[in-house]
C-alpha cells in the first residue's frame, strides 16, 4: 500500500472517544512497522474532528508514515501525486 485517505468531509460530527482514537492510532502505528513507506491523507474540515485528529496525530508522532491533513481531497491527491513512495 502506498497511500491512505480518510475523507470526513461528508461528516458532521465524529462519536469516537479517546480510548477508541488511542487503539486505532496504535493499530496503525503497528501496520507503520511492517508498512513504513505509506503517505496517509486525511480530509476534513470540521472543528470537532479537527480535534479528533489532533489527538490521533498525537499519538503517531513516532510514525514512519507521512501524515498530513487536508481541506479537500483534491488537495490530498495533489499531495499524493507529488510525494509518491513508490
């Protein structure tokens, strides 16, 4: 896998709690070890998942994975495109 997007943009408020951003993050951060080379693109641009994220970025600051976040997915694949790992 060479890129990831989660696009929220379509999303107007994200029931998640901490504990659940805190597994996720260390699940991915598990898949980083064994998958190191992935540009992951997240897409939003509400206040509350802003938050969100923050915090799940908080958590991968030790990632191999180059995280960047984004107000549109055109945006993200403009990204994408100019930072391949391939």
């Amino acid at each position: 896998m060479d890129y990831q997007i989660a696009d929220f943009q379509a999303t107007d408020e994200l029931r998640i709690t901490e504990t659940e951003i805190k597994k996720i993050a260390f699940l991915d951060l598990a898949s980083a070890r064994s998958n190191p080379e992935v540009n992951f693109a997240i897409v939003e641009d509400v206040e509350e998942i802003l938050d969100n994220m923050a915090l799940y970025l908080a958590y991968m600051i030790d990632s191999q994975w180059d995280i960047q976040t984004f107000d549109s997915k055109g945006e993200a694949y403009q990204w994408l495109e100019i930072n391949p790992k391939r």
